[in-house]
C-alpha cells in the first residue's frame, strides 16, 4: 500500500498531507532519532521498550510488544492464539489484505463472512454463521478507524471457545463503549505506516494483550524465538522493530488525540457540507462508537467516474478497497465468486475515501464537497 503525499501545483487537495505531520514535530523528532543514534541503540532497545510501555498504557493494555509491521503484528498474534495449520479464522472480506496474509501465513484458512451494510465491519451473525469445527479464531477489523461490533463478536467467541483477535491497524484512540480500540479480543495488532493515524517514519507495527504468556511468545516470536541466546525454541521470525521507530512513535503517540480530535471535527465538518448531497451515502458510526476517521470514507455509484472527475478539479480521492480478498487472484484456490459476499462487494464497489488529515482546513473541506457536487452532476 502506497501513501499519497502532498503532490505538485496541480493537487488542491491532498488525500493525506505527510509532510506537514512531520514539520508539525520535527524539533522532537530530530533529538528523539538523535539519541538512537547517539546511543546506538539500532534494534528494540531503549526507545522500542520505553514506546511499548506508554502505548500498554495507552490502549489499557498490561503488554505492548513492538514489531516492524502490522503484518507481522498479525502474524505473530494469530501464532501467540495458537493459530496453525488446518485451522479457520472467520473474518471480512472487506479489509487491506494483510489481514487475510496473516491467516496463510499460519497455513490456516481464512473463512470470510460478509459485512455490516451500514458501517462495512465483520457482521457478528455472519461470522457466527461462518465457525465450523475447525474454526480457532475470529479475526475482525476496525475499518476506517470504525471499531467493529467487538462485543457482539466477543459473544460469538465465548459461545464457540474461539480466540477473538482485534485487527486495529487503522483505528489507534478510536472508541467503543468508552472503551479504546486495542483493548478488546485475546490480542489486538496495530500497524504503524506512515499513513495511520500514529504513524512511523518507515514499517512498524504492535501487538497488545492482557495475557503475559501470549506477550512472551509474540516477543520471542519476533526475535528468532530466542528462549536465551543461541536457544531456538521454535521457528522464530526477524520481526524486530527498529530503534528509530521506536523513537519516532514515541514522539508522536504524544500527539496523537490532538490529531484525533482534529480529524472529528473534520469529519463532523464533511457531515455537515454532504447532508444536502443526493447521491453521496456518508460513513454510518454505530452506536456507542467512536471512530478516529483514519480514512472518511463515502459511498457513490460510478465511483471510478466521480474520482476521476475530482482529481480533474485538483482533489485527490482513495479507494479503500476496490478489490474484497475473497475476489483477490491469490485466493482464488478458495473458489469464491462475486456475490458470495453482497455487501462487501458493494462497498468494494461504491467506497470513495475523501482527503482526511489532521491539518486539512475548513476551505480544503468546501473544495472537496464542491467537487464531489460538481463530479456527481455530470453524471445526472
Ligand atoms: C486493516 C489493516 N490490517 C493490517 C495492516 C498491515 O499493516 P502494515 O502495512 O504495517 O503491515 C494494515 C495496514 O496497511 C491495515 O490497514
């Protein structure tokens, strides 16, 4: 996955403005990367150990084990509940990739069950309705920085003694029930690209949890699963996060509700300039949620079309995502075929993510909803 930047002249509007978050912090950042390398401390180290503290804390969490990316993070939680081959982990269709990755990479099978209409996370019935025998884990993720139903799918765990694993990847300091994303399931995995919400100055990723059996096992996981020096004790993984990173997060996680709070707003400011757009399906929030608008994602037919046309008046738009897993070449020895999972597809076909970031000003916000207005009309 790419990050779109801030580009030339031509763009109004970037989809995400990296370069600014950056500048934003930048006097913290150069003397946070200077002790890394004053100190040399390269790979974990102080600054990877002093993050996992702050961030435990953070998302309410008694462990936070650092890993180079939220891929990893997956792969390694998915291995810590005990997730292997033969296995099934229900989970949507709807998502980035990895999070399916992760399942294979276990050599399990991912089981897809389609998504809520409204807020496009795992539906909990359809995902119960997906759990066979063979089924070890529910794996759901918080799209959009949208929690998923993760009570309702906690229930479905405990009613089939299956692990419930949070893919929280783009939802750091979202909300559910009061209660912050990271902090449901066995396990939650964040990622931290430059993109997210809290991001890196390059791949990283986290995994947290309650359990200190499982925080051990994804630590020694991510180090060649080490027991004691040169005592491998099962097959073991490079997944060490850099002391860069480290440091680079820990400087950030301190500014990462103001960010949030800046993109509420925003996103409260697009609900606003969109109501009166016939046309435009806006992003639902569920009750009780409290998203942290990593992406502000809207629903439009002629999709492709009406994104065209806004790049064509300077504003740039994403599609997260136009291809759902269970249609995605790699998995087609699963024999899925389009409609086998209507609503994800229907997202898949519809979703259109508006420029979102923390800095985007109330006049970027009138451009896009003007050239969303404007792109619509030409197809009436
Ligand atoms: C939902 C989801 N899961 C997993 C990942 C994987 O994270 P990473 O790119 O850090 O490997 C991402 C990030 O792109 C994501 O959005």
């Amino acid at each position: 996955m790419t990050v779109s930047v801030t580009a030339g002249a031509a763009v109004a509007v970037p989809l995400v403005d990296l370069r600014a978050q950056t500048a934003a912090v930048r006097a913290d950042l150069d003397r946070a990367v200077g002790e890394v390398l004053d100190s040399a401390g390269f790979v974990l180290g102080p600054a990877v150990a002093a993050f996992e503290a702050d961030f435990a804390a953070y998302t309410g969490r008694a462990f936070c084990v650092g890993v180079d990316s939220g891929t990893s993070a997956l792969h390694l939680a998915l291995l810590a509940a005990g997730v292997g081959p033969g296995d099934e982990v229900v989970t949507t269709p709807h998502t980035w990739i990895s999070t399916s990755w992760a399942i294979s990479y276990c050599g399990a099978r991912p089981v897809f069950a389609d998504v809520d209409p409204a807020t496009g996370t795992l539906d909990p019935a359809a995902a119960e309705r997906a759990v066979s025998a063979r089924t070890r884990a529910l794996l759901a993720v918080d799209l959009y920085g949208h929690p998923a139903d993760l009570d309702r799918l906690q229930a479905v765990a405990d009613r089939h003694g299956l692990a419930l694993v949070e893919d929280a990847a783009q939802a750091h300091g979202a909300r559910l029930g009061g209660r912050p994303a990271g902090s449901f399931g066995r396990l939650a995995c964040f990622s931290f690209y430059p993109g997210k919400n809290l991001g890196a100055a390059g791949e990283a990723g986290a995994v947290v949890t309650e359990d200190p059996a499982l925080a051990a096992r994804v630590r020694r996981l991510r180090d060649h699963a080490h027991e004691r020096r040169h005592h491998h004790v099962e097959l073991g993984y490079n997944a060490r996060r850099d002391g860069v990173q480290g440091a680079v997060l820990g400087v950030k996680l301190r500014h990462l509700d103001a960010g949030n709070d800046a993109r509420r707003a925003a996103a409260a400011r697009y609900g606003e300039l969109l109501a009166d757009l016939p046309g435009v399906v806006a992003p639902a929030v569920a009750p009780g949620a409290d998203p942290c608008w990593h992406l502000y994602v809207v629903r439009v037919e002629d999709r492709d079309g009406v994104a065209a046309r806004m790049a064509d008046r300077g504003v740039a738009t994403g599609v997260h995502y136009p291809v759902p897993v269970h249609l995605q070449p790699a998995y087609a020895a699963l024999g899925h075929a389009p409609g086998d999972f209507p609503q994800a597809e229907r997202f898949a076909r519809t979703c259109l993510s508006l420029p979102m970031f923390p800095g985007i000003t109330t006049g970027q916000q009138r451009t896009v909803a003007e050239a969303l207005r404007a792109a619509l009309d030409v197809r009436r």
